[in-house]
C-alpha cells in the first residue's frame, strides 16, 4: 500500500467543508491495484499512438507500389516530427488540470482546458497558413527521389487539414489524463484508429484515391476524434456530479 500525504491546508478546508469525505488530515493509502487501474489505459493509448502509421503502412501495401508506399513513410515522419514537437499541449494540459482537480477549482479546470484548446487551434491555423513552404522545405531535407517527393508532398497536403484536430487530441488526451478518466483517453484513441482503418480501406481500395486517400483517412480520423470530446467532457461532468451528490449524502447521514 502506497500513502499519500494530504497539505495542511486541504485538510484545514476539509474539516470546514466536508463534502468530500476523502479531504481529512490522515494519510489515504492507496492501493496498488488503483495505481494498476490508472497506469495500464495510460501505457495501452500511447501503445495506440503509432498504430496510426502502422494502419497506414498496412494499408497502401497491397494497393499502392512501392514508391508511394515509401512517400507515406517519408510523409508520416514529417507530421511525427512537426506535430509532436507541440506534445507539451498534452503534457501541461495534464498537469493544470490536475492540480485544479485537486484543488476542486472547476473554473480553474474549464479555463485550462478553453486556453489549451485555443493555444492547439492557434498553431494549427498556422501549420496550415505555411503548409507549403513548410512540407517542401521538410521534404527537401529527408530527401528521396523525384517520384517519392511528389507522392510525400500529396500525402502531406492531404493530412495536414488535420493539424488543428491532432493538436486539438493532444489537448483532450492530456485533460482525460489529468482528471484521471484514463479509459476514456483509452477508447478515444481507439474510436480513432478504428475510425482510421474503415476509412483507409473506402478511399484506397474502395475509391482508389492511393497515397492520397491514405492522409485523408487519418485526416479524417483525427477530426472524428476531436469531435467525440464533448461526449468525453460530459461523461466528466457526470461522473463529478454523482461524485458530489454521493459525497453530499454522506455527509448529511453522519
């Protein structure tokens, strides 16, 4: 068993307040099968980060030769390398609504998550307005042949539509993770790679739109993502409620 020692100050505002029955000045033991129940969503859904690319790979292999194959290779290493260098919009966003979770402050919690958001959307706009000299320049650098630049460069035009929304994931990922909904992060990054391989299979082999249809797909995946996070929010809001009331409850029959 693993204790967690609460501040002084939380404990004070517990005694004056006791909605919340867990608030007290003993130490909370907390056992390892919560650690389990909070670790493992957590390592599953960033196990789920590169299915993405392997989903893609899998997907142009049996319909797309060779060369464009290697242009989505070399275009996914472009978006790996541009989008996760503003993985801190995951990684802070985790740790402010933590500490407003602690703290009960759901102000606090509702303006972290509208400035992140904000913040993912502001870059994304960006990414977009200098999409061009962006992918060429990038492109330049890794390289390749005349046929694998071209096909990179379409794969890239077609999923960088998707930048805003793949910010916007990195945003609600690291809320989820920070108000301790780990398995609603886990299902969120499943909806999208479940999202990601049916549209992969319409547009490439369905539609045949090639290389082209494979950004699209993980595209439109991200979108789709994006807009299951008010389902994620409310299911938040929910659980809190019931939390509330239940402590309520439990005051009142003390």
């Amino acid at each position: 068993m693993l204790v967690a020692e609460i501040p002084s100050e939380r404990a004070a505002d517990a005694m004056e307040n006791p909605a919340n029955p867990s608030d007290s000045g003993r130490p909370i033991a907390i056992g390892h099968r919560r650690l389990l129940d909070l670790a493992i969503p957590i390592v599953l859904a960033n196990l789920t980060q590169p299915i993405l690319s392997a989903v893609d790979t899998a997907g142009g292999r049996p319909f797309c030769p060779a060369r464009p194959r290697w242009a989505g290779c070399v275009g996914r290493l472009f978006f790996n390398f541009v989008l996760w260098g503003f993985g801190f919009l995951r990684m802070g966003t985790t740790g402010f609504v933590a500490q407003a979770e602690g703290a009960h402050d759901w102000t606090g919690l509702r303006a972290t998550l509208q400035r992140a958001l904000l913040l993912a959307a502001g870059i994304g706009a960006v990414l977009l307005l200098l999409r061009g000299p962006l992918i060429g320049f990038a492109l330049d650098l890794l390289g390749g042949s005349a046929s694998v630049h071209d096909n990179a460069v379409l794969y890239c035009q077609t999923r960088i539509w998707s930048a805003p929304a793949t910010l916007g994931n990195y945003v609600v990922l690291g809320y989820l993770l920070g108000r301790q909904r780990m398995r609603l992060g886990l299902l969120l990054q499943i909806v999208i790679n479940l999202v990601n391989m049916a549209l992969a299979l319409l547009f490439v082999f369905g539609l045949g739109w090639g290389v082209a249809g494979i950004g699209a797909a993980t595209a439109w995946a991200d979108w789709a993502g994006l807009a299951l996070a008010p389902c994620c929010s409310g299911v938040c809001a929910i659980t809190a409620c019931r939390r509330l009331i239940g402590a309520r409850c439990w005051s009142a029959r003390r």
